[in-house]
C-alpha cells in the first residue's frame, strides 16, 4: 500500500560559494553548478549541505540544499 508521502526525496544541492561571488564577478565562473541527490525525511529534517567539487571554483565547496 503506498502512502501519501514518500520517505526519500528529491533534493538539489547548489554551490554556496558561486552564489556568494556572484555570477558575472568572474568571468572564469560562468554559471551555478548543482548536484541532484536523495535524503530520508525522517533522519535529516534540516536542510542538507555537503562538500562537492566545483568545476566552476575548480575546488571543493559547500554545496547547500535549495527549494524546487
């Protein structure tokens, strides 16, 4: 039997750092980079953030949880 809403969801998770720097700052940075990954609700109520490389930094940043 299915239940109205799932345990796992759909998150999209963006650079912090490009979005602190501004897009046209660096003309190297052309864009916002975003990674698309799944959390359980129940263990993670908060907004997730992790470490992911950036190839618009070219380095590990803090990649953060946005809305859809």
């Amino acid at each position: 039997m299915a239940k109205g809403k799932d345990v796992r969801v759909t998150v999209i998770l963006q650079c912090t750092s490009c979005v602190r720097n501004g897009i046209n700052e660096n003309k190297a940075s052309m864009g916002i980079y975003r990674y698309i990954t799944q959390k359980n609700r129940h263990n993670t109520p908060n907004r997730l953030e992790l470490k992911k490389f950036c190839p618009y930094c070219h380095k590990h940043t803090l990649h953060g949880e946005i809305k859809k």
